[in-house]
C-alpha cells in the first residue's frame, strides 16, 4: 500500500526490515542499545559486530537511550547507510504517557534521518511485539506521526516494514482512516 504525504512517499509492505535498501533503518531497540530479541537482535545479527561496536561507544558517552529518543550508528551489512536506534515505550495500560512517547520514537526518529540527510528511511512496528503496546493503537500513532512530520522534512520515501499480514492490515486500515 502506498499513500504520498507531500513530496513523501508513505509504503507500507510484509517484509523483513534487514533487507530494505533505504539511506537508515530504524531499529527498535532496548535502553541498554546492546540488542536484544525481536527486530533489535534481527538488525544486530544482519549488520554485525559494527553496529554493537558504536552502541558500546553511544552507551559510554550518554548511558544508553532513554525511551522515545534516538541515537544513529553505521549499518554495518545492512543495505542502508544508517541505523537509527529508538527506544518505544512499554505498554503499562496506557496510562504512563505511552501514546506520548511512542509518537516521540517516530518523531525524534524522522528528525535524526533528516539530520543525517536520509531520503529514505523503514520504520518497524515500533512497541508492539515484547513490548506489548496495542498494534490498533499503537499503527495509528505511528501514521498520524509520520504524516505530520514528514512535509517539513525532505524524505522522500518512508517504509512501514510490517512482520506478518496481520499487522499490514491493522496498518493499511490506520493509513486509510487518517
């Protein structure tokens, strides 16, 4: 599915984000930035040791990454310039600023692909597998977030690399209501 926001194109598709070829590829990772299970540990198996080797330094000078920030290493063997390395929210019931800081993770996410002038950037399901944020809640945020964002920034393609059917659908549905 595609949806164009401006000068930027929004798709949405079934895939596996490791082998996207965009300029940085977002990793939905842990605090600690040292990977993890889920698309965190798919990213850090696929680029190898380089993209651990710069969390290590990142978690050195800052401490890691607080949740809803984000910080950028190489790609290592991913086909993508970048990682981008943002921290979502775990679910508590939706009464501990999730929706607040999981839009954060997309925004501060964009901000750091412009930064790093990337043109193209894949996003996963930010939140939504171990961290058990609400996929229906959690796919609107991220839609309402990126078409908010992205006409002031010069992107001109962001991906929404879903895992399974399922999760395209619950995202296909959030792109046609907004």
């Amino acid at each position: 599915m595609e949806k164009q926001i401006g000068q930027t194109q929004l798709i949405l598709k079934i895939g596996d984000i490791t082998r996207e070829e965009v300029d940085a590829i977002v990793n939905a990772a842990n605090s600690t930035l040292l990977g993890g299970g889920g698309v965190d540990g798919a990213i850090h198996r696929a680029g190898g040791p380089e993209i651990l080797e710069e969390c290590r330094k990142i978690r050195d000078k800052q401490g890691g990454c607080p949740t809803g920030e984000a910080v950028a290493t190489t790609a290592g063997r991913l086909h993508a310039r970048y990682v981008i390395h943002t921290v979502g929210p775990v679910w508590h019931g939706g009464g501990h600023d999730e929706d607040r800081l999981l839009a954060s993770c997309y925004r501060n996410s964009l901000a750091l692909a412009s930064q790093l002038k990337c043109r193209s950037v894949a996003f996963p399901s930010i939140s939504t597998g171990a961290y058990g944020f609400p996929i229906e809640r959690a796919s609107q945020i991220a839609v309402r977030t990126i078409s908010q964002e992205v006409p002031a920034l010069d992107l001109t393609e962001v991906r929404l690399v879903l895992f399974s059917s399922a999760d395209f659908e619950v995202y296909t549905r959030a792109t046609t209501r907004s």
